[in-house]
C-alpha cells in the first residue's frame, strides 16, 4: 500500500513460446526468468500482493516456491493471439479483494528491481497520475534509419538537416522497454489499455535494467549483463539502486 492505495501486481506467463521455447523458466543465473521478476515483486515497498497468470502447470509451481500467488489462466488465454488486456482483466476479475492500481510486470524483463517498481509507484503518486509506463533511452536516434526500396537506393534515406548532425547533437528518443507499466483499475478497464489518453507519464529506466527476453540473443546478453555486474550486486546486496 502506498497512500492509502493498495496495488495488485500481475506478472502474466503462457507456457509456449515460438522464438525462445520455455523461456519463462530457462535458468538465469541459477533460477528460473520468472523468478526474477516475482522476487522484484515481493520485494517492493508497496505491492499488496503478486499474482503469477499461467495456463502452464510448471510455471505455477515454481512460482508459488517463490512467494507468489498464482491464477489459472484458460486456454483460449494462452494463444498468440490472445491481448494482454484479456489476461488482465481474467486476473482482475477473479481476485476478489479491491485494488486501486495494477501493476504489470512481464516476467521476460529480469533486470527491472524493486527499488525502481517502488520509483514508478512514487512517481505515480507525485504527478497525480492514472498510469505510468517505462520508458529507455533508445540505443540509436530513429532519425537515422529509414525504410529501402527493393533497389536498395539509399538516394534520400537521410534528410538534408540530418546528414551533417553527430549522434551528440540529436535529440534524445525512448523507447518503451516492457518493464513496468502501472495503471488505475477503473481507468485500464473503462479503457482496455494501460495507455490512457491523458494523466499518464513515463518513468525512465537505465538501458542496463531494460533488457527484455524475446528471442536467444537476449537471454544471452541478460547473463553477460549480470556476470558483468556480479561484483557490483555482491557489494552492494542487490542488482542496483543506481
């Protein structure tokens, strides 16, 4: 609870997954993706309660070995077709305690903490905001890319006023990194969206935490990442409150 709001988060977690199979539950120095992300949860601040949605048997129990509750999601839930919203909605519906906020939490984002979870709740509250949503610096300006045509001309690819420009001087662009995204119950089910028209805000993440698991490359980088930054979580007890 945070100022006399109370917060339900939802890590969904569907067992199939075509571009890296099973990866909700491929090890991550040494437990399982969907750990991570469940003992963000747990440790927050402000969270009331952790709620794991699965159609996969496996999933749901090693997510109650690490301390959250877990839903049942049907199979017509499971499917890549299926919207987030729909799972949502299931996972809000069949709880029967009263939250004022969720809070989505994909389990293929390993590296977002609790210390930033609690940030984006903070911040929530100190914009009097329906949603907040996070956000990454993107690694390239989109300025620089284009679409080619099938002869691959890059005659106009890049506008005049750019052409000349260092990376330096562009303006800064985010991208969203599918870390967090906090809405307002009544509003994401009047609007069937975490991004509502207006009083929303983003909460910018470092690159580091905003890595997120779709495909091997990933999940190859996440452990590079988290080796590489071993010794900095060993003195400091956690991935980072940098």
């Amino acid at each position: 609870m945070y100022k006399k709001q109370r917060f339900l988060a939802i890590i969904p977690a569907r067992g199939g997954s075509k571009r890296l199979p099973r990866k909700n539950i491929l090890e991550l120095q040494g437990k399982p993706l969907i750990a991570w992300t469940i003992e963000a949860a747990l440790k927050s601040q402000y969270i009331d309660k952790v709620l794991v949605s699965s159609d996969d048997d496996e999933i749901l129990d090693i997510s109650t070995r690490f301390g959250a509750e877990i839903l049942k999601r049907p199979a017509e839930l499971a499917t890549d077709s299926s919207s987030s919203f729909d799972v949502i909605q299931q996972a809000i519906m069949a709880d029967k305690q009263q939250y004022d906020f969720i809070v989505l939490l994909q389990p293929t984002s390993p590296l977002r903490t609790a210390n930033q979870i609690d940030e984006a709740i903070e911040l929530l509250e100190s914009k009097q905001a329906n949603a907040v949503v996070s956000v990454c610096a993107m690694e390239h300006s989109p300025l620089w890319s284009n679409t080619l045509p099938e002869s691959d001309s890059m005659a106009g690819f890049l506008k005049d006023e750019i052409q000349n420009k260092r990376s330096q001087e562009l303006e800064t662009y985010y991208r969203l990194n599918g870390a967090i995204y906090i809405c307002r119950k009544t509003c994401l089910l009047d609007e069937k969206s975490f991004f509502l028209k207006s009083h929303i805000y983003a909460y910018r993440m470092d690159r580091h935490s905003s890595v997120d698991i779709d495909e091997a490359i990933d999940f190859e980088y996440a452990q590079f990442s988290l080796r590489a930054h071993e010794p900095f979580i060993k003195s400091k007890g956690k991935i980072n409150d940098r």
